[in-house]
C-alpha cells in the first residue's frame, strides 16, 4: 500500500520545519518535500521604519544569527548614507565590524558542530534517541563537551565587546559604529584567565579538527557518500578569490569548479540572482538568472564556500584548506557531510582571525563614523555562518524604508536540502518493510548538515497566498477557494 511518512518537527535545528516523504504502492519513494511551516514577514514589518533602525530591527529575525542580519543590514545602509559599499568606512569601523563578525562565526560554528551535529557522528544516525544529544556527548567525552561550551562562550564575548550585548547588540550603525574596543576589553579577550584567551580558541579550534579528521578515517564511505549529490556552489570572495566572509564580490563555480558566476559587484546581485515560488513552501527557491530554476540552483554556506575560493588568508586555516583539498585534487566535495569538515576549518580561520585584529591598533581608533551623498538604495551582503546573506533596501525622501528584501542562507540552500532529503530517503526507505526511527534520523541528518536556520528564510512580497479545499466525506474536492 502507498504511505505518507511525515517528519515533525526536524530536530535539532533553528525554527521549525517538517518533511513529508510519500511512498508507493512497490514501497518506492515517489515524492520527498521539505516543509517550511514558518512565515517571517520582516520584508513588511521594516516598511515606514527610520532606515537608521534596519540594523537592529532586522536582527530580532533570529537570536542564533543576529550578528549576520546586523552586519548585513550595516552595510546596506552605508550605502544609502554614502560610505560606499564596503570598503569606504574608517579602518577602526571596518575591522572593529569585522571582529564582531569572526566572533559570530567562531561561536556559531562551534555551537552547530558540537552541540547539534557530533551526537550524530559519535553515535550514529542509528543510535537511540535518548543518546544524539549533547548530554550525551558531554558523558562520553568530557574533555570534547568543554571546550565547546568555551568555544562558544568565548565568541559570544567577542560579540559582547564589540556589539555592546551577546545577542540583539548595537554596535554597527549606518556609516560605521558607535563604539572602539578599549585596551581592558582587548586584553581581556586576547589574554584572559585560564582557557578563555585567544590562544586557546585556535588551540581548541585545531584539536576540534584532529577530531574530525580521526572520524573521517574511520568512516570514510559513509562521510564521502551520504547524501553525495553534484551542485552548483555560491559565495563572496575577497581579493585574488580569497575566503573573506565579510566583503568581497559574488562568484560560483559549477561541480566541476568551472566558474559560472564571474566576480559580480554586490550591488549588481538583482541582474544575476532570482527567486522561484512553489505552492508547498513559504521559503523561496533561489537560482542563477542566466540558467534559470532547473540547471541555475546552488549550494551556499562552508562546504560552497570552500569549493568556490582559492586560499584562505590564515596560515594554520590554509594548511588544512589544502589537505582538505588534496582529497580530490582540487575539485568540489559534493557530499553534504564534508560541510562538517568545512565549517571547523572555517572555524579555526576565525580564531585566527579573531587573534589577528585583537593585536590590531586601529581597534582603539577614535574616528568611527563616514558619510557622504544619500543614496536612495542600497545593498549589504555577508557570508553568514550557513552561508550568504542578502539585504537589499531602499528608502524615501523621507528617510523611511520603503522596501526591503531579504534572501538568507538556509533560503540559498532550499533545493539542495530538498535534495538531500530526496536523496537520503531513497538510499534508506525504497523498497524496506519497515520504516524505522534511524531511517527518518538519517534524514535529518542530511538537513541537519546545512545548519538550517528555518526561522529567518522564509519571505514573501504582497498578500499572503491562502487555499481552502473543502472535502466530501470521500475524499473528493467539492470545492476550493484559493486567495
């Protein structure tokens, strides 16, 4: 007999989803779908607001990702102030921003790594539900547990000296910010007590990486294949096709590392990048203009961010880029497990990063803020941990915010995480007598990899769609009534 398998909700994840997979009457998956059940809104709620208010506005969508939407809402309204694109702020703004950046990716990385993820690869996808969680993780390796929740506090506390507060900060303003780092902040970030110094973090950043590395030596089928699917790969790149997940210019490569998307200005995003609408999802389904929905779909996020670059400008994070890349002689990975191993090199260059800039002067500079000739629209894009991050806006004579569009990374990675669960359920479910827990697990593992953040992705422009079919008693439509 067919039967409709429904996941609800996805674990593990930010927000709240659902994922409805049918079988046939052979016991052969037919249809697959990721749910997104959530609707945002904010493109609407930002309308009449003082464009001033954007960055900290926008950011109330998430309390994982704030600092993202915070950053990205900045550098769009630099423009529409006259500091430029992103480049035109004074070095103290730029790197005092770029600070608060690497801190969220340092913290939110490890947070999604060690917190949602391992429980699955310590025990398995297979493994009792009562054990993939992290009191689990923290029973069986103590050690492992720690310096994920130093890790993560230690971002946070980035976050905190250079946005005022850990979550929903102020720091980033149109034009700049509104704060330096002070001597005592600075040393007490790059030198602190115990294990909380910027030392530690890439220590731990590294150990964190041994981890994986030792992992993937054990499981290398299932890392190289589970959920393997070829795609197209999206990211900003920073000069010389550098990893820079602050500023840079739009490029993507193909499977094969073929670029398709040759170094576009920000600005330019609109010519290049469109959004397809499907009945069944509140999330919007992004792709390559040039290529439309069927071929011009993308991944963006660590594993595309390392696909897509040429160097990472950190010596100890570059060292692991390129044994990372000597395993297929330089090609994609397609395999959304690598994303794992993508995500904790990217770590590690945060913490490099983030011990960087600490020893930087301009961070105690004085001069903050740069205006110059009003712009009536402007764009701000960032790499945010789970990939890019789009605020596009334009604003009225009268300083108000008259439209707003917003296309978030868990947004980008709609038809590939459709993929990949697609994919997964007919690795595991065709043809099998019995639909087990593991199986539907298995599933979520593959969605899990993308560190979704379902809560910020959804959007729409005008009215909200409504359909109501009214049904007989058999079953069949009497009538519809869509809006």
């Amino acid at each position: 007999m067919s039967q409709k398998i429904v996941i609800e909700p996805v674990t593990r994840v930010e927000g709240h989803g659902k994922v409805t997979i049918h079988l046939n009457d052979a016991g052969q998956v037919e249809e697959s779908r990721l749910h997104i059940v959530e609707f945002r809104g904010f493109e609407r709620f930002v309308q009449g607001r003082p464009f001033w208010e954007a960055p900290v506005l926008v950011e109330r969508l998430c309390g994982i990702c704030p600092v993202s939407h915070h950053l990205a809402a900045a550098k769009a309204m630099d423009v529409i102030v006259g500091a430029g694109p992103g480049d035109g702020l004074t070095p103290t703004a730029e790197k005092m921003r770029r600070l608060m950046h690497y801190g969220q990716i340092f913290q939110s990385h490890a947070l999604h790594f060690f917190h949602l993820a391992s429980p699955d690869l310590l025990f398995g996808y297979d493994a009792p539900p009562e054990k993939r969680n992290v009191i689990a993780v923290a029973m069986e390796n103590r050690e492992l547990a720690t310096q994920a929740v130093l890790m993560r506090r230690y971002g946070q506390e980035v976050i905190a000296a250079t946005a005022g507060k850990k979550i929903h900060g102020t720091g980033a303003i149109p034009g700049g910010i509104n704060k330096n780092l002070s001597v005592e902040e600075r040393d007490r970030l790059l030198h602190g007590p115990g294990k909380m110094n910027a030392d530690a973090m890439v220590s731990y950043a590294q150990g964190a990486l041994e981890f994986l590395k030792a992992y993937y030596a054990k499981n290398k089928d299932f890392v190289d294949n589970f959920s393997k699917f070829p795609s197209n790969h999206l990211c900003l790149v920073g000069p010389g096709g550098a990893l820079d997940l602050y500023h840079g210019v739009l490029r993507a490569v193909d499977p094969e590392g073929r670029r398709i998307l040759h170094d576009v200005e920000c600005q330019d995003y609109l010519a290049h990048i469109r959004e397809e609408v499907r009945s069944w999802s509140y999330m919007k389904f992004p792709y390559l203009r040039h290529l439309g929905p069927e071929k011009g779909w993308y991944r963006v996020g660590p594993l595309a961010r390392l696909n897509t670059v040429e160097y990472i400008p950190t010596p100890l994070a570059q060292e692991e880029f390129e044994y990372y890349r000597g395993l297929t002689g330089g090609k994609p990975h397609n395999a959304c497990l690598h994303t794992h191993w993508a995500r904790l090199i990217e770590c590690l260059h945060a913490a490099e990063m983030i011990r960087t800039l600490l020893n930087d002067p301009d961070l105690q500079g004085t001069d903050l803020v740069v205006t110059g000739k009003r712009e009536p629209e402007g764009i701000g894009i960032i790499e945010a941990p789970r990939g890019t991050l789009i605020h596009h806006y334009r604003v009225g004579a009268n300083d108000q915010i008259e439209m707003a569009n917003l296309i978030v990374s868990t947004t980008h990675n709609n038809e590939p995480m459709n993929r990949a669960v697609a994919g997964v359920a007919r690795a595991m479910m065709n043809g099998a007598k019995k639909i087990t827990e593991a199986m539907t697990n298995a599933v979520e593992v593959a969605i899990r990899a993308y560190d979704p953040c379902l809560s910020c992705a959804t959007h729409a422009y005008g009215q909200m769609p409504l359909e109501i079919t009214l049904l007989d008693a058999e079953g069949g439509v009497v009538d519809r009534v869509v809006r």
